[in-house]
C-alpha cells in the first residue's frame, strides 16, 4: 500500500477512533466526553441549572486527568521518539477500559463510581490520542479528535478551490484531506453511540483492536518522526 494510502488510512482510523470514544463515553458514560473534555464543561455548567447534584461536579476530574495523560505522554515520547508505540499504548489503555465494562455489564449505572472510573481512563487514553497528534502533526491531515477546526479549514478550502482560481488544485487536494477527518468522525460517532447505547463502554474494544491492528502490522515500521 502507498505512503499515501497508508496516511488517508491512518487519518480516517484516528478520527474513527476520537468519534466512537467520545460518543460512547457521553451515551454510556453519563454525558463525559472523553476526546475533547472542554466540552465537560458546557455539560457542568448545563448540569448546573438543572437540579444539581454534588456528583456532577465529579466531570470536572477528567481536565486533570486528560491534562496529565498528555504530560505523561510528552514525557514518554521524549524516551522513545516512536509514534507508533505511543499509539499502542493507547490502544492497550483502552483495551483495559473495555474489560473492566465488560467484566462489570450487569450494573448499569452511568453514575456509578465504577463506571465513572472506566469514563476516566477512555479520557486518559484519548488524552494520549491528543498529545500524539500535536507532537506528530505531520502525519494527519489536521486535529483528529476536535472537528469545529476542520469544519472551519474545509469550508475556506471548498470556497478556494471550487469558486476562485488561486491555488485550486492545491485547495481540492486538501479539501478532500479534510473531508476525510470529517467523515471519519462522523462514522465512528454514530457508530460508538449505537453500539455503547446497547452494550455500554464494554464496546470500545473496537477501537481498541482496529488501532492495535494497524498500528502493529499495517503502519510502515521504519516511518521517521
């Protein structure tokens, strides 16, 4: 498969990956997302005005979780300079995640202790997601776990590339780049959703195995940083 073949693939399987999370944890996490946490904070706020609880300033956990996961991760990748490893070990957390949901299925308590614990290691394993994609941006075609950016970036490439003559070529082939990351997001947020509204976070064991797989046997080991 061609380098860039293998980057599209790669691209679509991270923003595949953020979606499903993000949704599975906020369906069956009790509405904590786990890819971009800062939306936590709109949903305390909104917990808030309707009828709090002193559980719901427990989502707040996961900005220091989230922002530890990238320090620890920073801190990693300063020792191994390997993308591919970081990934894995990503994949790994969330393998964890998906046994301990499994192993605890019969309770269904999103406000559990437990299953709020399960939530905050997927918010951990995202966080790695996260700083991987800052320290290796030019391996994705853009932020692969937020898409308000990505919206922003293919509207200005659409009007660039098919409504002005400047670089048009140039637009199309990164209008199509980001299209992927958008689409990606949006299967894998659909999907996580169905799939968690039915069998809880056990589920993200898909993402797990589909990053595990690809990262050990499909992205090109000797890839340079």
């Amino acid at each position: 498969m061609e380098n860039n073949s293998l980057k599209t693939l790669s691209n679509f399987l991270l923003v595949f990956v953020a979606g499903f999370a993000d949704t599975a944890t906020f369906t069956a996490g009790n509405e904590v997302f786990s890819a971009h946490v800062t939306g936590n904070f709109v949903v305390f706020g909104y917990k808030l005005m309707n009828n709090p609880q002193l559980a719901d300033f427990k989502i707040l956990l996961t900005f220091p979780v989230f922002v530890l996961a990238v320090y620890l991760t920073g801190v990693l990748n300063n020792k191994l300079k390997d993308e591919r490893k970081l990934y894995l070990l990503m994949s790994l957390i969330l393998l964890i995640a998906s046994a301990l949901a499994y192993f605890n299925y019969a309770d269904d308590n999103q406000k559990s202790i437990f299953n709020f614990s399960v939530v905050l290691i997927i918010v951990f394993a995202m966080g790695i997601q996260n700083a991987v994609n800052k320290l290796y941006d030019k391996s994705t075609f853009g932020p692969t776990t937020v898409m308000t950016g990505n919206v922003t970036k293919a509207t200005l490439d659409f009007c660039n590339a098919y409504l002005s003559g400047d670089k048009a070529e140039e637009k199309k082939v990164s209008f199509k780049r980001v299209l992927v990351l958008i689409s990606g997001f949006l299967i894998g947020c659909t999907l996580g959703a169905l799939l968690a509204g039915k069998y809880g976070l056990s589920v993200l064991i898909v993402p797990a195995v589909l990053v595990f797989l690809y990262y050990s046997f499909v992205f090109p080991k000797h890839q340079e940083a």
